[in-house]
C-alpha cells in the first residue's frame, strides 16, 4: 500500500488522479509498493519506503533511483494474456 501527496498537497489514495503536473511525494509500505510513475509527475519525486528507510528519487527520464546505491527500481514486466 502506498499512500500520495500531490503536488497541490491533496492526499490521494491508490484510486487518485493527479490533475497538475509537479513534484510528488510518495509513502509506500515496500519497494515493491512504489507506483510506476505517472506522466505528470516531474524529476525530484520522492518515494520513501517504511520499511527500510530508503528513498528513492524520480529523475529526468522517468526511472526511480534509490539514493543509497543508486540503482535504478526494477518493475515486473506486464504480460499480455
């Protein structure tokens, strides 16, 4: 579970939509909780895992960093049925 603080400082469950295109600043449970970006989130994005302590900032091309080792966060790749 994560939970969202957009941009215009609106909380946003998993169901939200973001309307404005800006910073956002993600709590999530696990890394494996981190939402792949949206498109209207901008480079310097934060996602902060509970778990571990570890943040992970959005950059320029899209991609979550880990600010720790600086890998980039993998998602599962989507298949189509």
């Amino acid at each position: 579970m994560y939970y969202l603080i957009e941009p215009n400082n609106k909380i946003t469950s998993q169901q939200g939509t973001l309307n404005v295109k800006g910073q956002a600043e993600i709590f999530a449970d696990t890394a494996s909780d981190i939402p792949q970006p949206r498109t209207n989130w901008t480079a310097g994005s934060i996602a902060y895992v509970i778990a571990t302590g570890t943040f992970y900032m959005l950059n320029s091309s899209g991609a979550w960093i880990n600010q720790d080792d600086f890998t980039e966060l993998e998602f599962p790749s989507e298949t189509e049925d």
